[in-house]
C-alpha cells in the first residue's frame, strides 16, 4: 500500500515539476589563454545563445565558500577573488593582460528563438493549474486508498473483538 502511495507521489511530483521546469544561464566567469598570457571575461550562454572559447583558451567558474563568505576563481596559475563584471580585477590579481568582457561573444550559437519560446512558455504556463489538479487528484486517490485501508481493518478488527 505504502508503494502505491509512493508511487503516485512521485508521477505527481514529476507532473508539477515538469510543467514548472525552468532553465537557467550559464555562470559567468574567465577564460585564460596560457600562451599568450591573456585574460578575458566569459559567459557560456543561456537557453537562448551559446557562446564558444577561441582556440587556446580555457574557461574558469567561481566557487562560492559559505564559511569565508567569498567567492574566488581557482586556476592552474592561481586564484583570485571574483565578482560579475569586475573580471579584469581577476585577470590583475593573476598577473594576465585583461582583453575582453566576453571572450566568447564573437563565436556564439543560437540555440532558440527568444520570442518562439515565451510563447511556448505562456502556453505551458495556462497548462500548469492542470498538472497541479492532477497532483491533488493523485493524492485524493491516495488518501481514499488508505482511508479503505483504515475502515477494512477497522472492520476485521471489530469482526475478530466479536467473535
């Protein structure tokens, strides 16, 4: 019985997730070329756009750290503390010629079009009271279940107390 429920559970969760689902962009960091010891801003893009490294160079994310509360950038060359649009103060800090806010915006790829897609979203938007319906009819069921369980062994119970 436990299973069931369980089961219902998780096609409703994956109903209501699936309807409410989003995507997110890219977290924005550095790109280094060794060679040239340049360095540069970069953001790999979103849902919408991609954008691509030039040949020789590499890309670094910040890690945020809760207990120094600082977000820093860890090369092979250092590390150096890192804030949005501030990335030159990055690229100083690791002794590398600061080039570009975006290294990779004179090579990018369009994943999708803008606008067809916040129609898509608006259309699975007036979709998403379904999926929410549809979670609170999986968890009636369930209950209605478990409340048959309830009242059959309710039943056996007082059928063995008589006898």
């Amino acid at each position: 019985m436990k299973k069931i429920i369980l089961i219902l559970a998780i096609i409703g969760s994956a109903f209501l997730s699936a309807s409410c689902a989003k995507s997110a962009p890219g977290l924005w960091g550095i790109a280094l070329n060794l060679e040239t010891k340049e360095c540069a801003g970069f953001w790999p893009g979103d849902e919408f756009v991609a954008y691509h490294l030039p040949d020789s160079w590499k890309s670094y994310f910040p890690k945020y750290d809760p207990e120094t509360q600082k977000t820093s950038l860890v090369t092979e060359i250092g590390e150096c503390d890192f804030k949005i649009r501030e990335e030159e103060k990055c690229c100083q800090q690791l002794g590398y010629a600061y080039v570009s806010d975006n290294i990779g915006k004179e090579s990018k790829t369009i994943l999708r079009d803008r606008e067809e897609f916040e129609n898509q979203l608006k259309q699975s938007r007036k979709k998403t009271p379904y999926a929410a319906l549809i979670v609170i009819l999986l968890l009636a069921i369930a209950g209605i279940i478990l409340l048959a369980k309830w009242v059959l062994e309710r039943k056996k119970k007082d059928d063995e107390a008589r006898n």
